[in-house]
C-alpha cells in the first residue's frame, strides 16, 4: 500500500463476487482483490479441472471460457484463469473442462474429438486445450465454421503441450464438425446473467459503466491501480506478489469498448480488446495479420485491451511500435465541473520514461485514432522473439511508406520496440529516406543511421548488438517485400 493512500482509500469496503458457473449464480464475500479466478475456481469452488501451469499466462494449462452479454447476444471468450483477478469476473458466466459433459451424461463435441482422436497423453494441460477448443466450437463451429488446420493453430495459440501431441489435438479441432451439436439454452444464461447487479460504484474493486462515472473515481482516487485487462497486472500479483486498497477497472465503459470506423480512419476505444482492435486494423491493413497472430496466443489477446498495453507503456509492448509507425494519436480524458474535457497527441509524445507518461493523476487513456491507410501505402510489422509463438520480443519494428508519382519518399514512418527505455519513433532514420529515390543504395544509407539512432541494452532476451543489427536487417527486409520478393518465413513453411 503506498503511502500517498488516503484513510477513505484504505476503508474502501470489498466487494462480493458474483458470477455464472454450472447455470447457477455464484456469490462469494469478501473475496482479496488480489485472488485470481485459478484460484477462487480451485480453492473456493473446487474446480479443479483448471490447472496452474505457470501462472504467468503461458501455458495454457488454466485456460477457460467466459461468456458476457454483448449487443444482446452472448460472447464466449478463452482467457487464462492464472492472471485474471477474479473480481473481473463479476457478471460474467464461467466455464470449464468439467462442465462441458451434457446434463443427460453424453459427450460435447470437444470430448468425443480429443478421445476419438487420442489427443491425450500426460493430461495436465488437456483441460486447457478443451476450453481453448470449446472456444473455437462456441464462436466458429457452432456459426457453420469449418475448422482447418490454420484455423485450428490460431485458436490453440496459447496452449502448451508438454508431451508434443499437437498433431492429434490439430486433428481434434478439425473434427469438431463431426458430431452432434449439443443442447443450449443461451435464453436461460442471458437471463442469468441479467439478474446478477453491478458491483457498488465506491467499492474497492469499482467497475462503473459510465465513461463520467470512471473519470471521476480516477479523480477521487488517483492512487488506485487502474486495469484494463489484468494481462500485465495479474503478473504482478502472482509474481511480485503486489497488493492493491483500490482497483479501477475500465472495461465496463460502453464508450471504452467501442470500434468506430470514422471517414478518416479508426477511433479503437482503450478497453477495446486485442483481438478485436488488431481484427479491425487488419480489415484495414491485411498485412498485419502476421504480425496480430504473433502477438500473443488468443487467451492473452482476448483478455488484454489495446489502451491497457499503450499504457502500460513497456518498451517491449508490441502494439506501441506498430501505431508510431501508423502515425496513431491517443485521447486522454478526464472529468472537469461534470463534463469530459480531453486532450490528444501522437502516441510516441506520451512517454516520459521507462513505464512513465505524461497523464495527469486524474487523466485516462481513452481512445487511440488511427488514420485511414493511403492508395499504394505499404506497411509491414515484424516481431522478433525466441519462440515463434506466445513470446516476448526481443526487438520490433514497423514501417510504414508512400510513395509519390516519382518513386520518391513522400511519407515514411517507423516505430521500434525493444531498442530504448519507451517504444519510439526513428525520426533520424525516416529524415535519411524523406524525399529520396526508395531504392537500395537509400535504404542502406538508412540503415546504417538505424544502427547508430538508438542505444540498446544487453538482457536475457539479446545483446545490444544483436539488437542494432536486427533492426536494420528488418529495414532491408521491408525494402525487399517492396520489391515483391518472396521471403521464406515460417508461416511460408508451414
């Protein structure tokens, strides 16, 4: 508890949980605002079907599905148990492995698929795998969906098999169609769901629902740990072992949530999720698709929210780099005498430091607007990691480019990741290749100031040397997809 933290703050009552599970509303008391769903499922209701594999959102083994109300309709997401705080939870249906079994005793699809297919072996992180696929049954074959193997991968993204069965657990997704659809009453939840009330505005955990409710607790408790997704906050809990008087948690706010395509591009909401703000930038840049399934597996990008990884500011985050390079510009909001008054700038003008920004104490980040992509534009983002899949990068970059009627540089921009203290922007870089021919010899001219512009550090993910060549390597590499040559990548392989 920090010592700024006001006597009010430390009073602040906690609140009951309530949430959906086995079509009955769970309500537990008092439950630590620090207690992950793994942990109240396992310890509180006895759910332990769910396993801790890692803890940090890793493995997959803790996977489960939620589902919420949305535009009326009911919306299953897989998240990873282990770092949600289970008052995130609150109004929500939970499901997992064990409650996939029909209520006359037959098999879900999911379970005839990984038996029939043997898809099994040590079983420890089957039951994650079944929620990821229930996922997938719930969202795509259930609409009609044919589940082919690319599909299949994407969705079991975030789940790690210890035993490498993942040829026959690929073959189980591809054969969900195969067997009888069960028996859903989604009406029933619905109503369920419903009838579970809001969690009281002044409580230690407050979730409020309106975007002038939220800024204005943020001004009464500036000193309260705002989430906005929990991906990076759960690690702090379950590894650093944090504790928190009051939670602030943003993704109740409609208005927060929100996708708007504008005539001048797209205004992303700051708790709108991963998947759905990188879905939306994809619709508008079909190259990112790579790079969005590089991310994070889909566990991690259907619980983290755009804004919370904008905020959170890690100069390893991958979002930050690929906005800076698409000229992105972030709205802070805060409350003033009952209005919302708000302020923007370009998103590589807000950090200040490592994991520091410019926000005011009772400022938050509200939207993230980026421009509609030009006729002709390129734009490509790459990810460097040791692992291809669900990895920490090493090193990003994204470019972004138009030419003019000449072949000459009218606009440039790149962002980098991984190179500084913040995410920034290769202003040096860009300033070499503004208004010149876009052939080899400017690229490599621009690649050597790429070398010089920034000062990396050596840690347990690369050298800083490693780095510096990594960097203009990409840039080659950009210059190279300009010119049409075919790369052999992984995905290519694959």
């Amino acid at each position: 508890m920090s010592s700024g933290e006001s006597s009010a703050e430390k009073l602040a009552p906690v609140p009951d949980l309530a949430f959906l599970h086995r079509q009955r509303v769970v309500r537990l008391q008092q439950v630590p605002l620090e207690r992950t769903l793994l942990e109240v499922l396992r310890e509180d209701l006895h759910a332990c079907d769910t396993k801790e594999g890692c803890a940090e959102g890793d493995c997959g083994a803790c996977t489960v599905v939620l589902g919420e109300i949305e535009d009326g309709a009911l919306r299953y997401r897989a998240v990873n148990s282990c770092i949600r705080m289970a008052h995130a939870t609150h109004g929500m249906a939970v499901w997992t492995a064990q409650d996939l079994t029909q209520a006359d005793g037959s098999q879900h699809p999911v379970q005839a698929a990984l038996l029939s297919q043997h898809a099994t072996q040590c079983g420890f992180c089957t039951p994650g795998f079944a929620m990821s696929l229930f996922g997938l049954y719930q969202n795509r074959v259930r609409q009609g969906h044919t589940v082919d193997r690319t599909m299949a991968e994407e969705h079991l993204s975030g789940n790690l098999c210890r035993c490498t069965g993942y040829r026959a657990i690929i073959d189980a997704a591809c054969s969900l169609g195969d067997y009888p659809a069960p028996q859903q009453d989604e009406g029933a939840t619905r109503a369920l769901l419903q009838s579970i009330p809001d969690q009281a505005e002044d409580s230690a955990y407050a979730q409020p629902r309106s975007m002038l409710q939220l800024l204005a607790l943020r001004a009464a408790y500036p000193q309260a740990q705002v989430v906005a997704g929990c991906t990076d906050v759960g690690l702090w809990v379950t590894k650093q072992h944090r504790r928190f008087a009051r939670v602030l948690d943003t993704t109740a706010v409609a208005e927060l949530r929100n996708i708007e395509k504008m005539k001048d591009g797209l205004r992303i909401g700051a708790a709108a999720t991963l998947e759905a703000a990188y879905a939306a930038l994809a619709q508008q840049w079909p190259t990112l698709r790579r790079f969005w399934h590089r991310f994070a597996g889909l566990p991690v990008r259907n619980a983290g929210t755009l804004g919370g990884n904008i905020a959170n500011g890690s100069p390893i985050g991958d979002s930050m780099p690929l906005l800076i390079a698409l000229n992105a510009r972030v709205v802070l909001a805060r409350a003033q005498g009952g209005a919302i008054v708000t302020r923007e700038m370009a998103l590589e003008d807000l950090y200040t430091g490592y994991r520091q920004n410019c926000m005011a104490a009772d400022e938050l980040l509200a939207w993230v607007e980026v421009p509609a992509p030009q006729p002709g534009a390129w734009m490509s983002a790459y990810k460097i990691s040791k692992r291809q899949e669900d990895d920490i990068s090493a090193v990003c970059l994204a470019v972004h480019l138009q030419l003019d009627a000449q072949e000459r540089v009218a606009h440039i921009s790149i962002g980098a990741g991984g190179v500084a203290a913040t995410p920034v922007r290769a202003r040096q870089s860009e300033a070499a290749l503004l208004g010149k021919i876009w052939d080899q010899a400017g690229v490599q001219t621009a690649q050597a100031v790429l070398l010089q512009e920034f000062s990396p550090i050596s840690d347990m993910r690369a050298s800083a040397d490693y780095r510096r060549q990594v960097l203009g390597n990409l840039l080659q590499r950009f210059w190279l997809e300009t010119q049409g040559q075919a790369l052999v990548t992984l995905e290519a392989l694959a």
